[in-house]
C-alpha cells in the first residue's frame, strides 16, 4: 500500500537521502517503497536543537535518517541520562521513546520526541513564572 503524501505550493520533503521541493501548485505523491520520509515542517535543523529535548529529537532524527542508525545509540542514550538528571519528569516520555528506539521504530520515536519537547517548554515556562512570582515579592 503507498503512502500518501499531498505537498502545499513550496513545500519540502526529504525522502531518503533526497530534498524533493515542490513547485507553486499543489502536489499529491503516491509512494511506495522503504524509505525515511520527512517533511519539511518535521525537520529540525542542527542549530535549531538549542534546548536538551530538542536535542533528543534531532538525535533521532539523526538515526531515522541514518543508514545505520545504531551507531547513534549510545549518543542518544548518554543524552537521556542527561535530560532525565536535569527533569525526572521525563521519564514517562524516554519509556515509549526508547521503547520504539530498540525496536528500530525510528519514526514512531521521532514522533513521541515531539511531546517531550513540549513537555519541556511547559518545564521551562513555569520555571520562569515562579522566577518572576519570586522576583515580584
């Protein structure tokens, strides 16, 4: 069965290892075949990763990419510990994510990670409300 896939006028996708831009008009792809499948708007960029669990996404995205992914591993998993020290309350997330990372279920990881993240932009919002309440007294 093909995956469906409709691209919006100058839209992006990676399939593979190759960047396919659309033109000005819509287009519907019908592919079929094994490969990593990105688009645009799920592509975070190796400068954009400037907190921990951004960091976390673009690792696996990294791997998902990957030809051979479990080279990542122990990277992805040296991170974890880092994130998880910094905010047990991660925790919950890093067990479907790792789950789908052992399994080879790179895309399903990819797509837990984004939770995490906001997750952790929820984390770093209330931190810097109780800074200001504490400030404010």
């Amino acid at each position: 069965m093909a995956l469906i896939i409709d691209l919006k006028p100058f839209e992006k996708i990676l399939i593979g290892t190759a960047v396919i831009a659309n033109d000005k008009s819509r287009t519907r792809l019908h592919i079929s075949g094994e490969a990593a499948i990105l688009r645009e708007k799920d592509i975070l960029k190796y400068e954009e990763a400037d907190t921990l669990c951004k960091k976390v996404y673009f690792m696996i995205q990294t791997m998902y990419l990957a030809r051979n992914p479990k080279m990542y591993h122990k990277g992805y998993f040296d991170l974890v510990k880092s994130v998880q020290a910094a905010a047990p309350s991660t925790a919950f997330f890093f067990l479907n994510i790792n789950e789908n990372i052992i399994a080879g279920r790179y895309y399903k990881a990819l797509k837990e990670a984004t939770s995490l993240i906001d997750h952790e932009k929820e984390l770093i919002e209330s931190a810097g409300l109780q800074r200001s309440l504490t400030t404010a007294s």
